[in-house]
C-alpha cells in the first residue's frame, strides 16, 4: 500500500538572543493508515500550530523550563543489529541469523528481554582482535570483501586474485598474534548450589552446549550438573522453581526444576499473578500478561517495575 503522506509546518521563534523551534504536521494523503493506525500515529496524525505568519508579534503565555540529559544510544536487538548490517553492506540474509547465533552462543553478547548486551568474553575478544588484526577486523574490510565474492561468484574476479591480495598480511598477522597475544581468562560464576559429593559452592561453566555446572575442586573432584536458570517463578502445578530451557534445536522454554516428575512447561514466560477471572496462571507476551488458558482470553498489561 502507499505510504502516508504529511504537510510539516516548522516555526522559528525569536526571544531577545534566544532561538526556539517548534513544528507541527498534518496528514494530507492516508495511504495504508487508512486500514491500519497504531496508537502512537493515531495521535500524530494532526498537530495544530494555530493561525501564523511570518513577523507577528507572540505573547508568552508560559514558561516551563525542564533539563535534559543526553541519553546513550540504544542496545541493539537482534532486528536492529540486522539492519545496522544491511545498513554497512555486510552479510546477506541467509548469513544473519548465523552471525547473531553464532555470537550468542560463544557468549560474545547475551541476550535479555530482545536486548543484546557485550558480555566482558567479548569486550575482550572484541579489543585483542581489533589490536592484532585491524585491516580485516573493519567494516569498510568486510563490505568490501563481501562485494568481491560477489564478482567471484559470477566470474568477473579470479578467486586467487582476491586471495592473493590478503592472505599475505593475514599470515603475517596471525603469525605475531600467536606468539604475542596475551592469554585472557574469565573467572567463573560461583552459583548457589552445593556439591553434593564435597560440599564445595560450584560454579558456572560453558561447554558446547551451553552452560553446566561443575565442582571447582575438579580433578579431585569431577561432580557436574546441568545448569537450570531460576526465573523466580513457582511451579504453578507443584510450587518448585520454574527454570529456563531449551528444545534440542534451541528453542526456549519454560518448565519445572523437578522434570520428570513435574511435566509442567511453557512456550511463554509464567509469571506470579494469577488470572482473576478463571484463576490460571499468566504468562508474559511483550508488555501483556495472558491468561494460560486460552479458552478465558483475559489480558492486560504488565505492570512496570
């Protein structure tokens, strides 16, 4: 459908030294809002600057002086890391879910309510790799090199040609990087379960599949665990922790710590509230809360912390 089309109106004020702005704008063609309006738009579709023209004379009715802050830029999710891609010219779409995959289970970033957060594994594989290989570890590098695969994949460059021309300082730098690079290691997490063959506080480890648990006096000792991630939830079927899971092809869900004698799971986050009109439990969907039940259809909106 066609886009919107809008009339913006922007005013210049003049106060004594001082220069203030203003706009405003008004919908002049609906296009696709003519079907679809979400409540943010809704309440932009008209803004009213009243009766101006250029040199009149305004009266201040009132002042309200307020402060602000310069915020950080926003952390990226995975929609919005994709178009900084696209943005740069790296990666294709069949690449993008593996990059992001791939960083997130080298736990370079983690990932919490949509938000992607650098991990300190990655500041640091992030600031050696950008010390030891600069030319590659470069976005302009990577856009480009990108591009000339293209021209490979269609014959118009000789594979060897684009080799060639970066392997020779590659091999150099990796070469230094090996003998040079300094040796990084992160301390473990110390969780709160106990071994239960020596009674050491064990501690968060990460394997190919994800994170365990593991005795720190290993080889003494070799007890392990699965890690199970406490969401502060209770077992709305038995009243144990509920925990963090995943399916074999990584999906996440939810269940209770006691599986299998618990068979409680949820594709949704649960959540402590309970339905008031049926009594189930609610599960998180966005900035909603659901009832469990589909078939009682209650909703209403999180409350903010």
């Amino acid at each position: 459908m066609a886009p919107a089309v809008y009339e913006t109106t922007s005013v210049k004020i003049e106060a004594g030294s001082q220069l203030f702005t203003t706009s405003a704008s008004r919908l002049t063609f609906d296009g696709f809002m003519s079907v679809y309006v979400e409540s943010d738009d809704e309440e932009e579709k008209n803004q009213v600057l009243g009766n101006l023209e250029k040199g009149a004379v305004l009266k201040l009715d009132n002042l309200d002086p307020s402060q602000h802050f310069t915020q950080p830029p926003a952390h990226y999710t995975e929609a919005s890391l994709v178009k900084a891609l696209e943005e740069q010219g790296i990666g294709r779409p069949s690449t993008y879910a593996p990059t992001i995959t791939t960083i997130i289970a080298r736990r370079y970033v983690v990932k919490e309510s949509k938000n992607l957060y650098v991990t300190e594994l990655g500041d640091v594989v992030n600031r050696i790799m950008k010390n030891s290989f600069p030319s590659i570890v470069d976005l302009n590098f990577t856009a480009n090199m990108e591009s000339l695969l293209d021209k490979v994949a269609d014959g118009t460059v000789p594979w060897k040609t684009v080799v060639s021309n970066f392997y020779p300082d590659l091999d150099e730098a990796v070469k230094i990087a090996e003998t040079e690079l300094e040796s990084v290691k992160i301390a473990d997490e110390v969780s709160d379960e106990v071994c239960d063959l020596c009674g050491r506080q064990m501690v968060i480890k990460y394997g190919p599949h994800g994170k365990f648990l593991a005795c720190p006096g290993f080889p003494d000792c070799k007890n392990t665990k699965p890690y199970l991630e406490k969401i502060g939830v209770p077992c709305p079927k038995c009243g144990k922790e509920v925990v963090r899971k995943k399916t074999k092809k990584g999906r996440l869900y939810f269940g209770c710590e006691a599986n299998p004698e618990c068979d409680f799971m949820s594709w949704q986050k649960p959540s402590t509230q309970k339905c008031p009109k049926c009594g189930s439990y609610m599960v998180e969907k966005g900035n909603k809360l659901l009832c469990s039940d589909e078939t009682c259809g209650y909703r209403t909106d999180k409350a903010e912390k």
